[in-house]
C-alpha cells in the first residue's frame, strides 16, 4: 500500500520518453562532472600551469605599458593572457572522456539501458566540461582578486564574469565538443597531437607567413575578436576595428562549430551501434 | 636460438607498442613536409628565389625535428608506460617489471631516434639544411634533435609515473610545447632559463650558448629518465591505490 501510494505521489518518469531523456540527461551530467572533477590529476596539472602563471603575475599586475591604465584593462589583459593556454590544456584533459568507456568496457552496458544515446552523449560533454571549467575558473578568481587588491576597484567584478564566459567559457566549450568528438573516430593520442598543433595553426600562426590559417577570424578559437569586440578598449588593448557584430559573428561560429561536432558524433554513434 | 627469440619478443612487444604508437612520428613528419611544401609553394608564388623557399621549406623541417617529433615522442610515452591490462599479473611474475617497464622506453627512444635520424639525414641530403646548420657538426647536428627529443620522452614517461593518467601527462606535454613559443622572449632573455630553451635552434640559431643549452636539456632528459625507471619500481607509483 506504501509502494502504491509512492508511485502515486511520484509521476513515473518511464512513461514519457522525454521525461525519461532529461532524467538521463541529468543523471550523466551529475556523473561525468564529478567523475572529472575528482580526477587529481585534473588539479595537479592546472596547479602547474597556474604555477608558469604566477611566475608572469608581478609583470602583469605592474606593467608599464600605456595601455594598461586601469583595473579593467589588467584584468581584460589576464582574461585574454589565460585564454591563450587553459583552453588548450582543457581539450587535452578531456581527449581520454568518451574513449574511458571504451576502456573500462562499460559502453556496451550503457546502450543497453534506457538512457539515450544523445543524452548520455550531452550528459557527457556538459558535465565533463563543467568540471574542467573548475580550476581554471578558481585560478582566474586568483588573478582578478589580484587585480582588485592592486588596483583597489572591486567594481570590475561584473566586466570579470563577463569576460570570462566570453572566452573561457565559449573556447572550452568548443574545444571540448570536438575532443569529444573527435576522440569517437580517432585515437586520443593522435587528437591530442594534431589539436596541438591545431592550437599553434590555428590562434599564434602569423597570417603574413603565406601558410593559410584561422587566426584572425571568426574561428579564431582563443576568442580573441570576441574579447576585443564586447570590450572595446580605448588604449588599443586589443585590435580596435573588432565591432561588436563580428564578436557575436565569432561567438555564433565558434558554438555553432561545436554543435555540429557534438551532432556528428551523435549520428556517427548511432550508426556505429545500429551496425554493431 | 636466441636470436630466434629476441625477434619473437620484439614482435611482442611491437604488437604492445601498437600500430598507432608506432605510426604516430610518421604521421607527424607528413603533417610537417605538407606544411613545408605549403611555405616553400607560397614563398616561390610570392616571387622569392629558389634558394628562398629552400630556406623557407628547410625551416619546416627543423620544426619537424626539433618540435615536432620530440613531442610525438614524449605523448608516445607518456601513454605506453601507463598501458598495462595485465599489470597486476605481471607485478606477481618473477621478472622485474622495472626492466621490462625501462626496455620498453628504450624501444621508444630507440625507433624515435631511429626515425628522426633518418629524417634528419634526408633533409641534409636533399638540400633543406638551413645555411646556419651547416657550421655544426655531424655530432653537434645529431645531439640539435636529440636532446629535445629524449628530454619529451623522458618527461613524457615521468610525468604518466608521477600523475597515474596519460592524458594529464599528455595535456602538460602539450601545455609545455606551446609555453615554448608563447614565452619564448622570456625564456630566451632569461640568463639562466635560457640554457633550457627546448627550441633554440628553430627559435633563435645557434647563439654562443647554444652547445651548453644541449648538453643541459640532455642532461635535464637522464634525470628524467632516472626518476622514470625509479617510479617503475614503485608498485604503488603503478597500481594506483591498490597497493
């Protein structure tokens, strides 16, 4: 009669399909996060990386530069400086998520259960992203708490958490989709090559070199023209004719890439299991 | 009779490296020769003289030496010495997994080695040695690849003993390879950080350091490989928390 009355009070989620993906959505999301951020090893290299970081701080929090005159041009300088390296550290820490099934040999399980294939793929990449998302998070609060004690302005919090989810976040979450991605069709080893290299091609090669290259345009993906077209600055901090337009342009290209890689994999995938 | 079965136990352990492993520094030397094609093309399209595209070509492929190569090594690494299903298993054998483990990454060394020797020794044949090498020696050349290639392996295996995870190791790898050209100016103006530039040739030529930075990323590269083979012989270092 208890059991009865239970089922009554709680709607069966079994009986609509999507009440069931988004409990499976959800389910993975809680999995995966936890599941990446209690990787130590995930900390330990961030706490390296940071360590490169702090080493450059005192040049950074008293620069001399004309173009550093306040406290958000240090900090949109530190949300740019980041932003060259964490994100590449993120696709590479998140290369070994999908084929981790595959090694453990709980992929087979999991196909069998009432999950779908797009949640538990959703599932994946939102709570594995999130969580490397962590620590690069807190080091950034390091640097802008920084900044706000070295310059004595704490009002540039909000231009902080601005700036942050437009790099950061929008780099990691397309590096991420196509780690994850990616890794469903190749070896981790080899993605984490070619992204590095893909990294250097792609955000520090010189245009003028002659070799053909994505950076400077909208797939620019250490966001560099979304920083400098959201937060014009007037000391030529970043490049100048960057309109706010061609920064929405980057940010619409650079998530749309990554649905596209998220939705490739899901297709590949399903094909994958219907040919098994 | 023992040749017969050193050849089987390098078939074996060449089927443990795995096709990937050992494919992996052929991939990379044709992503590089299509890079260099691409810039000896475009420097020739803009008008430059053969002998500058050879320049210009010759630059890719001291990439591919000095960078490119080394870091495959060091990923190659950093993932064999972590692979193991059957670890528990041979922890319980008779045979050291310390010697197995350190002959493993002597295979390592010794194809990558093998491979960029070779590469090295086509570019100078076929003309792309940048004018500014041709004043090394044949030994000096050698050791211009070696070292950052043997301080990437090196590390790469340390850094999988020391951290329990390929990728991490992977990703501090990668991290440390871009950290070379992002503070490359740092490094280099640095009296002391610059004797441990790992792309000095490519980066800067051959300044009056040169020879003493080398032979300390050399040194730098045996330490690792000490704590490397050390770490093997932890069990702990290799079982996770089930020791």
């Amino acid at each position: 009669m208890l059991a009865y009355r239970q089922t009554q009070r709680q709607p069966s989620v079994t009986g609509d399909p999507r009440l069931a993906s988004l409990s499976a959505l959800g389910g993975a999301i809680r999995y995966e996060f936890w599941m990446q951020a209690r990787r130590y090893a995930l900390w330990i290299g961030f706490a390296l990386l940071c360590l490169l970081f702090l080493r450059n701080i005192h040049g950074l929090l008293y620069t001399t530069a004309p173009y550093i005159t306040s406290a958000r041009d240090s900090l949109l300088l530190w949300a740019s400086f980041l932003n060259e390296f964490f994100p590449l550290g993120a696709g590479l820490l998140l290369a070994d998520r999908f084929t981790r099934d595959r090694k453990t040999r709980v992929d087979e399980l999991l196909d069998t259960t009432p999950a779908t294939l797009a949640a538990r793929l959703l599932g994946k990449y939102v709570g594995a992203v999130l969580a490397t998302l962590l620590p690069i998070f807190l080091i950034y609060a390091l640097g802008v708490v920084l900044i706000m004690v070295r310059w004595g302005d704490v009002s540039v919090i909000p231009t902080a958490l601005g700036a942050f989810a437009a790099t950061t976040v929008v780099s990691v979450l397309f590096v991420g989709a196509f780690a994850i991605a990616c890794t469903t069709v190749m070896w981790p080893i080899l993605f984490q090559f070619l992204f590095v290299g893909y990294w250097f091609w792609g955000n520090f090669l010189n245009p003028r070199e002659g070799i053909p290259t994505l950076n400077g345009t909208p797939l620019t993906s250490d966001a560099r023209l979304i920083i400098a077209g959201f937060f014009p600055d007037p000391g030529a901090l970043f490049d100048q004719s960057v309109t706010v337009g061609q920064a929405f342009g980057s940010l619409g290209a650079l998530l749309g890439c990554a649905a596209i890689a998220l939705l490739a994999a899901w297709v590949w995938l399903r094909w994958q299991a219907a040919h098994r | 009779m023992p040749f017969q079965l050193l050849w089987q136990r390098l078939r074996y352990e060449l089927r443990i490296l795995g096709i990937i492993n050992i494919g992996l520094p052929i991939i990379v030397a044709a992503i590089y020769l299509g890079f260099s094609y691409l810039a000896g093309s475009f420097a020739l399209r803009n008008g430059g003289t053969d002998a500058y595209m050879r320049f210009q070509a010759g630059r890719g492929l001291l990439a591919l030496l000095e960078n490119g190569l080394p870091l495959a090594g060091g990923l190659i690494a950093a993932v064999v010495i972590s692979q193991n299903p059957a670890l528990e298993l041979h922890l319980s054998l008779p045979a050291r997994y310390q010697r197995v483990g350190a002959l493993r990454l002597a295979l390592i060394v010794g194809w990558a080695a093998l491979f960029t020797g070779a590469v090295a020794a086509l570019v100078a044949v076929t003309g792309f040695w940048l004018p500014q090498l041709k004043q090394l020696s044949v030994v000096e050349s050698a050791l211009m690849w070696l070292a950052p290639l043997l301080w990437f392996i090196a590390a790469g295996a340390a850094l999988a003993l020391l951290l329990r995870s390929r990728a991490v190791s992977g990703a501090v790898l990668g991290l440390i390879w871009i950290a070379m050209f992002i503070f490359k100016d740092q490094l280099i103006k640095d009296p002391i950080l610059q004797n441990v530039y790992l792309f000095l040739t490519e980066e800067v030529g051959t300044p009056s350091y040169w020879l003493a930075n080398r032979l300390i990323v050399l040194a730098i590269a045996l330490a690792l490989f000490v704590l490397a083979f050390w770490l093997l012989g932890r069990n702990e270092a290799l079982l996770h928390d089930e020791a």
